[in-house]
C-alpha cells in the first residue's frame, strides 16, 4: 500500500504521498505495528446481534463469499446452537470452499460446542465470561467452575480436531490474575488465541496499551485478539492500541454493526492501518464501498449519513471554499481519493455553493457559460436553497425515526399476538 495518494495530481508537480506529514510514519510511530496482523471478521456473529438484523443463511453466505474474496483471512460466521437455521448458514460457509478461516461461536457447553463441530468449522470462538459481575450475576457460578468448564470444552473441541480460540468476555473489567489463570489454563488444554473483550466499550487507548502490556508480560505464550465495542466511539482507536502494542487479531464488523453502538468498524480499521500507518493489510480496499453496501442492504441496518468513509456525507463537498480546493487537487479536502475505496466524490449544490463548483457542472456537461452567467446561477441556486422549504428533509427524519423504531425485531402488537398463540393473556394497555 502506497500510503494516501498515488501520483501526482493533475500535474500539480507534488508527490502526494509527501503532502502528509503523518506524524505516525514520519516519527517512526507506525513502525510498532508488527507484521502479520491479521482481521477477525464479525459481521455474521456479532454483526448478527445488532437488535433487529437476522440475515438468512443464503445471505450470510453471499456475505461471506464477498468477505472471502477481498481476503479476509477469518470470520466467526455464527452461534450454530441458536437455530436449525443459524446452524445449516454456518455449515454451507464451511463447505462453501473459501479461502479463510470459519469460526462459530460457542459457550463452554457441551452442546454449544458439539453443534460447531457438527457444522464442519476450522475453529471454535469458544468464549466464558473474565470479570465478576458476569460470572456472578450472568453465570451464577464460582470461578473454579469457569475455569473447569473452559478447560473441559477446549480439550474437547480440540481432540475433535478443531482449533480453539478461546475468549473472555468482559476481560477489563475482570481480575487481571484471574483472566491471566484462564488463559493460561486453556493455552496448557490446547487452545492457541487468547480473545480479550471489550465487551461493553470500556477503554480508551492508554488504557489498552497498559493492559495488553501486562498480559504480555504474564500470560503464557499465545497469539492474541482483541474485541472492541463502540460505546463511547472508541472502538477502532482501541483497536490501533491493541494493534501497536502487538496484538495481532483485531476483530471487525462491516458498517461497524454488533451489539448496541457495534463493533471497531471493518473500514475503519482497515483503511486507517493502509491509510493513515501505511500498512498492508492484505485486504483488496477497492471493494470496501460494495461490501458496505451489501451489508447495509442484507443487515437492514443503514449506514449514518456521515459515518466516516462508507457515509453519504464522507466524500461529498458543499461549500465553495472546499469544493474549489478540491476540484484543484482533492487532497485539499479528502483525506484520501474515494475511488480507492471503489467510491466517487460528489458536490452538493447549496447556500454553500461556490463558482468553480457551478462553472465545472456546467463544462462537464458541455454548456458553454460566462462568467457572469456562472455568477447569477451561483446567486439563484443560493437563494434558491435558502428559501426552499426544509419540510421535506424533516418528514424524511421524522419518518426514518419512526421506521427504525417500528423495523427493528418483532412490533409490540406482534409481540402481543405471538404471546397470545403461546397461550397468554393481552395485556389491556398493549397495542392492538
Ligand atoms: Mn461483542
């Protein structure tokens, strides 16, 4: 990867690689990234979980295949225990012939376990709750239990031929001896990844720097991952922390999907290591916006407006200031070209809208104009968008709101009518 830009620009004479001065190359700081570090694909387990997404098995398929053939070298594509249906999508990614890794997901239960290797996966993500209060009020069990159970499924998944990452959820905000003891326990049964949760987006940066720092100096030797979760916007920057300090494993969702606010973003990730330190990911980037956009499509889940990269607003200009800089060389404005991520700029026309903007609309589409021609229409598209009414774009928000309430998961009246079938009574209050 060649950093942000490639070439030159419309003979500016700059190289633009050497427009940025990325502090992180520059100072040496990207170099800390070790080689070899290899995503952990999420979208079709926790990506699953994002209240209100079920995809069939044939779509987690169509997925897969996609994520397969931009090289993602492992994805956890399920929990085959939750349903007969969740199990058959898991088993036809197994058998589907790709090239990376499948994982499922199981508790450290028999069953749960035993449902993977029924379903033909390479590895089992075999995960128990870290801290305390998962362990007291999740599990209801001590943790020499835990601990016995971990070890028991992983010799067992392992005898039966299948790897076995094994996982803590909750990890920061578990004893730290206790996590280490797990660990170590369930590297000495055969398992060869320790997973370290995030679980509910507690971290910061520093935060993960001193603890991978810790666990690399206790833990027995293994390879480790890290799972990050999005609560306070944190997760991708978690993730380049966990990166520099030798994790090798991130874990991912496309659109940054998972559990409430989500998981550290594919894109995200991936275009900072490529973009922003300069590193090779192995990952084809040009069909980051495709993949995005198949997800969103599959998931029912829309991307934000503004969401970085993959957003309607990432790459769109509006004001004249920007919009003339970036016609001249885009670097001024993007920080890196759309089209690397198979996406085109666009230029809105508004109260912000500018000359050049409006003079180069008019010449790419072969209308000669003046410039005082350019000047009036300049002045009528802006008045124009000032006056205009905003009732549509707030009826669009009004009615998104609503939408997003009503689409996600089974509605309140349905909920009421399945109980009713399952024998309970309506309650008086419930919608009809
Ligand atoms: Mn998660």
């Amino acid at each position: 990867m060649a950093g942000l830009y490639t070439g030159e620009q419309r003979g500016s004479g700059i190289s633009e690689e050497r427009l940025v001065h990325n502090y992180l190359v520059e100072a040496g700081l990207a170099a800390r990234i070790p080689k070899g570090i290899r995503i952990w694909e999420e979208t079709l387990r926790d990506g699953e979980q994002t209240p209100g997404v079920a995809y069939t098995p044939e779509e987690k398929v169509r997925i897969a295949r996609v994520l397969d053939e931009v090289h993602v070298p492992m994805m956890d594509v399920g929990i085959p225990v939750v349903s007969s249906e969740e199990a058959r999508g898991v088993r036809m990614i197994a058998n589907a012939g790709l090239d990376a890794t499948i994982m499922a997901a199981a508790r450290t239960v028999r069953k749960d376990v035993e449902a993977c290797i029924a379903c033909d996966v390479d590895e089992i993500a075999l995960f128990t709750a870290g801290s305390d209060l998962h362990i007291k009020h999740k599990l209801a069990m001590t943790r020499e239990q835990v601990k016995e159970a971990a070890v028991r499924e992983t010799e067992y998944a392992v005898a039966h031929g299948v790897d076995v990452s094994f996982v803590t959820e909750d990890t920061f905000r578990a004893d730290l001896d206790f996590v280490v003891d797990l660990y170590d326990a369930c590297t000495a049964a055969g398992a060869h990844r320790a997973v370290v949760c995030d679980t509910v987006g507690v971290m910061t940066p520093p935060g993960i720097t001193w603890f991978f720092e810790q666990l690399k100096r206790r833990l027995k030797p293994t390879e480790l991952s890290f799972h990050g979760h999005n609560d306070f916007g944190l997760a991708v920057a978690n993730s380049l922390a966990a990166v520099e300090a030798g994790v090798a494993v991130p874990h991912t969702c496309v659109n940054g999907l998972g559990e409430r606010s989500g998981n550290a973003s594919f894109e995200e990730l991936v275009l900072s290591l490529e973009a922003l330190y300069g590193y090779d990911t192995g990952i084809d980037i040009s069909r980051i916006y495709e993949l995005s956009q198949l997800v969103e499509t599959l998931s029912g889940i829309p991307v934000g407006m503004h969401q970085p990269l993959v957003g309607h607003n990432a790459f769109a200009h509006e004001s004249g200031i920007h919009a003339h800089g970036v016609i001249k060389h885009t670097a001024t404005y993007e920080p890196m070209q759309p089209e690397k991520l198979g996406r085109q700029r666009t230029f809105v026309f508004g109260k912000h809208t500018g000359s050049l903007a409006v003079a180069e609309k008019v010449r790419g589409r072969g209308v000669e104009a003046t410039p005082e021609q350019v000047a009036a229409l300049v002045k009528l598209i802006k008045d124009f968008a000032e006056a205009r009414s905003k009732g549509d774009q707030q009826a669009f928000v009004v009615s998104f709101r609503d939408r997003a309430e009503r689409r996600r998961g089974v509605t309140d009246d349905e909920f009421w009518t399945l109980a009713e079938k399952a024998g309970l009574r309506r309650p008086k209050t419930a919608a009809k």
